[in-house]
C-alpha cells in the first residue's frame, strides 16, 4: 500500500549549487528507481541553523513529497547516512489532515495573512 511522505533534509552549506543539484537528483533518483512518485519538491535554499551542527551554521534545506511503499523509507534513510553533504534529515508520514494543507498550500488555496474581523 502507498502512503505519502514528506523528506526535508539539510545539505552542508560549503557546496556548489551543481554540486547541491547533484545531491538532491541522487535522492531523486533512488526514490524513483525503487516505484516512488514524486509528487512535489521545494528548494527553501540556504537558512540559519537553530544550533551549530558539525561545527556549520547554515545549511541549503531541500524538500520531498512524494508516495512510495513503506520498506522505502529505509533505503533512503540508510542513503542520507552515508552521504557526508547531508547534514540532517526528517521524513515524515502524511494523514489525511497533513495531506489536505499540503495540497492548499501547493495550490495557494489559502490566504498568509489571517482574514479581519468584519464590522458589524
């Protein structure tokens, strides 16, 4: 059974913008090589670190949404292990309520600023 997920992963911020693009299509890659679909993906690009992690304090931030099985989720965790350009990752499972915000969000079917209160 397909159950979507949603990868963000940090990349040290001493790479290239090749060698960044390189990274995220071998991720890419492993995830439609073994059935996943990729279903969207965002660039969020260099950002301040909460905490210094290996001695960094930025990292490019790159995410995944995507469906695939759930024995996946291993095989791409075990990748983002072994790649030293990693510095953390973060997959989660989508519900049903997650789903829903992530697709208003893609489609921009919601407003960033909080509606006032009418006068009446």
């Amino acid at each position: 059974m397909l159950k979507q997920y949603e990868t963000v992963f940090i990349m040290t911020p001493v790479l290239s913008d090749d060698q960044m693009k390189e990274a995220v299509g071998k991720f890419k890659a492993i995830l439609t090589e073994n059935g996943a679909n990729i279903i969207h993906e965002e660039n969020w690009g260099l950002r301040k670190l909460a905490y210094p992690i290996q001695k960094k304090t930025t990292g490019f931030y790159h995410l995944i949404e995507y469906t695939a099985q759930g024995d996946l989720i291993a095989k791409i965790e075990v990748a983002f292990k072994r790649d030293e350009r990693i510095l953390r990752f973060l997959t989660v499972s989508l519900d049903k309520h997650a789903k829903a915000y992530s697709e208003k969000k893609r489609t921009k079917g919601f407003d960033k600023k909080p509606a006032l209160n009418p006068v009446v």
